[in-house]
C-alpha cells in the first residue's frame, strides 16, 4: 500500500510542479521527477507486481509525454544512421 501512496504524490507534485512556470519549460523539475519517480516505480513493481507497475509506469509516461517525445525522435535518429551504413 505504501507504493501506491507514493505513486500518488509523486503524481500530485507533478502536477502541482507543472502547473507553476518555469523560465527552461520545466526541464529541471523533469529531471527531478524522474529521479524521485525511477524508485518508486521500481518499489511498486517488486511490491504490488508488475501490472500495477506498467499502470504506474502509465501514469508517469503521461507527465513525461514531450521528454519521452524526445527519446523516440533521439533513438530512431541514432537507428537511422546505423541502417544507412
């Protein structure tokens, strides 16, 4: 149960975190959330399985919707190069 109390106020924060401007389009809070979010993700898996973890792990792709963006744009650039090779 401690988990899931977690998840939930990380959640809270990160909405309290983004709905407050920010001069660098709240890069820094990202990287901040990630950390914090990264274990808590970890512990709900290995206490509540890994449903509930992909449902968090849900929960937090849709904060980190432009970073996760930006991944994808970044792995299919690097990809991309490998096959033209």
């Amino acid at each position: 149960m401690m988990p899931l109390i977690a998840a939930a106020l990380w959640a809270v924060l990160a909405f309290v975190m983004q709905s407050i401007p920010s001069n660098d389009n709240h890069w820094r809070r990202a990287y901040v959330l990630m950390a914090i979010g990264g274990p808590i993700l970890i512990w709900v898996v290995i206490e509540n399985g890994a449903w509930t973890g992909l449902a968090v792990f849900t929960l937090g792709a849709s904060v980190f919707r432009w970073p996760l963006y930006y991944l994808y744009r970044w792995l299919v650039g690097k990809l991309g190069k490998r096959k033209e090779l």
